[in-house]
C-alpha cells in the first residue's frame, strides 16, 4: 500500500468566501451580506484549444477562460443596493478577487475586467431574502504562452 492515506483532508469555512474589488472598496462582499447560496464562481471555456490533425493534436493554449461570478447578496441590505446604483451609473467594475471557503488548499482566483451583468430573478413575497447579481469578465491562464 502506498503512502499513508490517511491525510488530513482540511477545513471549508463556511463564512470565509469572499468577493474584494480593487477600485470598489465599497462593493466588497464578505460572509454578513450573503444569503445561504453564497458565492459561485464559474470559469467558462476551455483554456486549451485542441485543433486535429491527421494523426493527433495541436494543442493552442488560450491567454484567457471567460468567468462569471454569482453573489447572493441580501436584498434586507444596503450593499444590494449599492450594486443596483452601480449598475445603473456604470457596470464596469474592473478587476478583484474571489476568496474560496477555505485557508488550506485552494488559492485566491484574480478576476479581470469584470462588469455587473445581471441580476437574477427576485422574488418579492417576503419568503426569501436573495438578489443574486452576476458579474462577468476574465480569469487569465497559461500566463508561460506569454515567455
């Protein structure tokens, strides 16, 4: 048998995911403005393109993979509405980072040329709190294409 497999298998922290922006201060998001869905973070694309040929594959690294961020904001509170207001002056938002649920592990994803694309279905009886808002932008890969 190899090795011990026994390992320790690390911790996710329920309230440690979080959203910062580096010219919205004002935008960011940690864990007291968050409905249960939380944080999603979606890398879209492939970051290698395969091209075939007559007897493999040419591999064609891509400089970048479209992301997509969904937050479950809380509508109860006002950094709901500070995304709204943004939005309606200027969706831009530009770059930030997503911090996963965990300290061991996975690191922190830097974000890119994100803007606020849109916002999710609301529904306004009084049974759930949600605004889920989506940003969208870049998530830059094989940064070695580029030596």
């Amino acid at each position: 048998m190899p090795g011990n497999p026994l390992i320790n298998q690390g911790i996710l922290q329920l309230l440690r995911a979080a959203v910062t922006w580096n010219d919205f201060q004002g935008l960011n998001v940690t864990a007291p403005y968050l409905d249960k869905a939380g944080i999603t973070l979606r890398l879209a694309g492939a970051s290698t393109t395969q091209h075939g040929t007559m007897t493999g594959i040419v591999q064609s690294p891509q400089p970048y993979m479209p992301v997509s961020v969904v937050i479950g904001l809380l509508r109860t509170q006002p950094l709901s509405d500070a995304y709204k207001t943004q939005m309606e002056l200027d969706a831009i938002i530009g770059s930030g980072t997503v911090w996963p649920d965990t300290t061991t592990g996975l690191s922190p994803y830097d974000i890119d040329n994100m803007a606020i694309e849109s916002v999710g279905e609301l529904v306004l009886n009084g049974t759930t709190p949600i605004w889920a808002v989506t940003l969208s932008g870049a998530y830059y890969v094989n940064s070695a294409a580029f030596n």
